[in-house]
C-alpha cells in the first residue's frame, strides 16, 4: 500500500463485478432447480454453532500453514497447494454452473455432464495458466470470478442459520487473523506471492477469500428473501468495503470482512426481525 493511496469509488469496481457474477451463478442454481449438498458437518440448530467454529478452525489452519511455508521460503510447495486447491475449485465450479445451464436449455442428461466435463476440464486449465504462468490481468479476472462463483456456491450449500453464524464468525476472527494472526504476517510478508489467492487492482489488493464472503452474503439473502433486500445487501458489503479502504490510507492493512459483513447482513437480519421469519433460519 502506498503512502499516497486516496480511497475512491473506482476501487469498489472489482469487487462490484465479482459480486454481479456470484448473482449470476446463483441465478442459475435457482432456474435450473439443481441440488445441492450440504458442506457443513453438523446439522442446523446448535450444530449451526460448531459449523461456524468449523469454518474459522479451517481457515486459521490454512492461513497458518500458508504462513509457516511462506516464512520458510517454500514458494513451490505454496504454488503446489493453492495450483491444486485452484484447480479442484474451477473444475468442480465450472462443471455445477455448466450443468445448470445445460438443465435450463433442457439437454439430454448424459450429454450435458460429457460437454460439463470436458468444458470444465478446459476451464481449469486455462486457470491455471493464467495464474500461475502468464500472470497477466487473466490471472486477476480469473481470482474475481472465482470468489464470486465459490461464495455463490456456498449460499447454496449452507443452510442459512450456519452461513449467518459462519459469516459472523470469520468477521470476529478476521480482525484477529490481520493484527495478530497469520494472515497479517502473509500481508506483511507478500501477498502478492501467493498466486491466485488474491486480486490486485491499482494500489489495492483483495484476498480471495475475502470475495468469497461476500458473494456467499449475497447469494444467501437473494435466495432466502427478495430482490429488493439482494440490492440492500449489495449496497452495505460495498459501503462496507469502501470504509475498509478508508481505513487502509490510515493503517496500511485492514480487515477485509468485518464491515461488509455487519452492513451487508443487516437488512436481512432485520427482514428476519420484522417478519418474524425466524424459522427460516432452520431451513
């Protein structure tokens, strides 16, 4: 971060754009009717709780295990973890939204998880060539279409008193994680190193999973409530972010999450509030 970096609305562009493709795919999750499985270990209710404990416990260790490689100069046991995480998470993003389009035009079954597959398959590699050899802005779009396709994926494979639980969580730990954890040590130490697990635009750099976060926000209340409140939420994790910003010309690194995540939930949680729909929590 440089000395004279100013936060203007242009920097919220990125993040804007890969929230606009996490709609997107959560788009066609919703027309095409496709399932999808649960990723959290425990059931809702109080397992909701260690769902959230889950997500921060996992994302501790991977930052920390990232961390320790980073410090012991390991940039190809980096690359060789985050190429092979990267690649699992395009093809198997890839193949889920590629099926609901092939749903949605009504293709014979078998065709459609042929054409997913190899298409998928194609996908993933040019990922990996964009990230980790030509490193050219590809790489860049390619990081901000994944942390919206990945957040949407999760807004639908999290039931939504885990997600909310999980959201807030990881918003609690994030603050942790910058000043004393991990992530603020990889921050310090290069972010830019680590190919493919952040996005860079102008004087800024996102991490991926910051993005992740805030499409699964976005996808979660336009799939649990309406249009009106999907706009609401868009508008508070972009004001949450731009004071993020605003805090970076101070400090120089600042937590990604935590006010994108109380502004972008607010107006859901406060639809839940006023409409007693509570119970939708559990469902």
């Amino acid at each position: 971060m440089t000395e004279t970096f100013k936060t203007r609305p242009v920097y919220l562009l990125p993040v804007l754009a890969s929230l606009l493709f996490g709609i997107l795919c959560s788009y066609l999750v919703m027309q095409s009717q496709l399932e999808m499985y649960a990723v959290t270990p425990f059931p809702e209710g109080v397992g909701s709780l260690f769902n959230a404990l889950y997500f921060v416990f996992l994302t501790g260790m991977g930052a920390t295990l990232l961390y320790l490689l980073l410090k012991r100069k390991k940039v190809k046991s980096i690359t060789l973890i985050t190429g092979f995480a990267l690649t699992l998470a395009v093809l198997l993003l890839s193949f889920v939204y590629l099926l609901a389009v092939f749903y949605i035009i009504a293709l014979p079954e078998t065709l459609a998880i042929v054409l997913g597959t190899i298409i998928s398959a194609v996908a993933a590699a040019a990922v990996d060539v964009a990230v980790f050899r030509n490193h050219s802005k590809a790489s860049e779009v390619s990081v901000l279409l994944l942390g919206g396709g990945l957040g949407a994926f999760l807004g639908f494979s999290i039931q939504t008193l885990s997600a909310i639980l999980i959201l807030l969580a990881l918003a609690i730990y994030d603050v942790f994680a910058v000043y004393r954890g991990a992530v603020g040590k990889i921050a310090h130490g290069g972010l830019e190193k680590l190919r493919g697990l952040s996005f860079s635009f102008k004087e800024v750099q996102v991490g991926l999973g910051d993005l992740t976060f805030y499409s699964l926000l976005v996808s979660l209340v336009w799939a649990k409530s309406n249009p009106i409140l999907l706009i609401a939420s868009i508008a508070g994790v972009l004001v949450g972010v731009f004071i993020a910003f605003k805090m970076l010309e101070r400090k120089g690194i600042f937590p990604g999450l935590p006010f994108p995540i109380v502004l972008g939930l607010l107006p859901f949680l406060v639809y839940l509030s006023l409409s007693g729909a509570w119970a939708t929590l559990l469902v």
